[in-house]
C-alpha cells in the first residue's frame, strides 16, 4: 500500500476521523492512546510486521510509524 | 474405582505439567494438538491421544475410546486456552472462533460429554482453568475474558446440574508459559516486574496452580463445587 492508505488504515485503527499527514505528532492524533498503541500493533502485524511493543510506544510522529511498517509500504 | 484423569491441553503449561503430576497416582489420559508434545507424556506413563479439541467429533471419539480403554474418568482437567489480545475496535467478525471455540465452547461440549455416567464416575470432578480475566476484565482482552467468563458460569452450572459431581476451576493471573512468552511484545522485562510489584505473596507460577488443582480434585476438597480459586499472588486484589 501506499503512504496515503497506509495512514488511512491507521486513522481508521485509531478510531480517528481526521486526515494524517507526514511528520505529524503522534500525541496530536486522536485515539493515540495504550488501545490505540495495540490497534497500530495489530494493524502492522496483520501487515506482516513483527516489532517490540516498546518500540511502537516510543514513536513520535506518523514518519516513525512509516519506518516501523517498513516494507508494509511502498514508497512511491 | 478406578482413578482415571482426562486432561485436555497437555501440549504445554499448566496441562502438561498436570498430566505428569496426576500421572504419579492415576492413570492419566492427555490430549493435545501438537502430537509432536505428546511422545514426552507418553514415556511417563501417561495415554496421549492427538485431538483438536475444537473438533468436536474427533474429541468425543477420543473421550470414548479413552473410556472404553480405562474406564470412566474420576476428574476431567480442562487446560486448553487461547489468548487474544486487541482493542475492540480492531476485532474483527473473523477473530471470535479463535477465542470462543477453544476457551469456552470446547469445554462446553466436554461439559456435555462429562454430565453422562457412562464417561464420568459418579463423583467425578471437573476442573477448568479460567483466568483472573473472567473476574477483572482488562482494556485489550475484552473477548477473552467475556470467554472465561462463560467458562465460570459452566463450572458454576455443572455444579449445581451434576452433583454429586464437582465442578471446580482455578483462575491464574499472567504466568510464564509459552501462551505468554508468545506476547513478548507485552510480557517483557517491564511487565513481569510491575507483576512482581503488585502481587504480595510473590508472581504464581505453573507448579503453583498445579498444586491448586491437585487439591481441589483431591478428598481434602470433597465439598468444595461451583468455586473457582484465583492462584495470582494477590495481583488483581
């Protein structure tokens, strides 16, 4: 998937309404919460992504989560 | 009679370590369905048999044949269980069979199958292990623990239904099994010492819910039905 489906899937696992956008704090994302955090969890290990809780707590904006998708998304 | 044991979910964890504790004094039967964790139970003695207990049929055929090879069973231990950790926003129709065929509908049927004299000796006793999951749902583990809730309710039903057979079950808090070791994303480092902090007799262990479940099939617990003990340390007081 690309950049923009891929933040659309994570807007959507946040329960979030609003449109993401690149370099975006985390913080700022409504339903960026623990619930939130397994949401984004699941979503890139449904992707095929295995990574360590503490590294998904510890992003800070959408670009981190980019890089932890990592091959999940196609970097046109 | 015969002191015979059925323990359903001997793969690992809790369930085998009870089909290698029972298999001391009793003749022991053990399902699993990884055949490839079954060669070690059956050097000790123990009669194993490979069954998706999700599969219906195949357990029934299996509970037959182990009766008509041992006799009824004088306890039935129900281990088998299967963690599902998402927020309920991200479940999806696809992950309740997951959850519900293996926590709850699985012992249902083995419930169904225990409430006949002709599988159970007439003071039988079954044992389920639940979790402190049914009692305190967490945020994250909502449809497992309205799974082991269900699971409660039949051990408090069979009680009631089946007596003079017991219904009893044990409730664990987070223990250091494979189920667990499997979220390593959550059970780290971090998380088994924020355990260690809040439970004040110390984080249960496997040996000690075995040692739970010995009791509670034994005599010493002849009047003791419908209970369904927590083994966690104090975590969840």
């Amino acid at each position: 998937m690309n950049v923009e489906e891929f933040f659309r899937k994570v807007a959507e696992a946040l329960d979030s309404s609003s449109e993401l956008a690149r370099g975006q704090a985390l913080e700022s994302i409504e339903g960026w919460d623990s619930l939130g955090i397994l949401a984004i969890l699941d979503l890139l290990e449904g992707g095929g992504v295995t990574i360590d809780l503490d590294e998904l707590r510890a992003a800070q904006t959408t670009d981190d989560l980019l890089r932890l998708a990592g091959s999940m998304v196609e970097w046109a | 009679m015969t002191q015979h044991v059925l323990v359903v979910g001997a793969s690992s964890g809790v369930g085998r370590a009870v089909a290698e504790r029972l298999a001391r004094s009793a003749r022991v039967t053990a399902i699993a369905r990884r055949a490839d964790r079954l060669a070690a139970l059956a050097e000790q003695d123990v009669a194993v048999v490979n069954c998706d207990v999700t599969d219906f049929a195949a357990l029934e055929a299996a509970i037959d044949d182990a009766v008509a090879r041992a006799g009824q069973f004088s306890a039935v231990v129900y281990c088998a269980g299967a963690q599902l950790i998402k927020p309920l926003r991200s479940l999806k129709a696809a992950d309740f069979p997951s959850v519900m065929d293996v926590n709850l509908l699985a012992p249902l049927f083995l419930a169904r199958c225990f409430a006949s004299q002709k599988v159970s000796q007439g003071n039988a006793v079954f044992c389920a292990v639940s979790s402190v999951a049914g009692q305190r749902p967490e945020p994250g583990i909502v449809a497992y623990s309205v799974a082991k809730a269900g699971l409660d309710a039949l051990i408090k039903g069979m009680a009631k239904e089946l007596g003079p057979r017991r219904a009893v079950g044990v409730a664990p808090g987070w223990l250091d099994t494979e189920m667990t070791q499997g979220y390593k994303h959550i059970y780290n480092e971090d998380f088994k010492t924020a355990l260690a902090k809040r439970s004040p007799a110390g984080v249960a262990t496997v040996e000690s819910v075995v040692d739970v479940i010995e009791f509670l099939l034994s005599e010493k617990a002849r009047h003791v039905t419908g209970e369904i003990i927590t083994v966690d340390g104090g975590a969840i007081l």
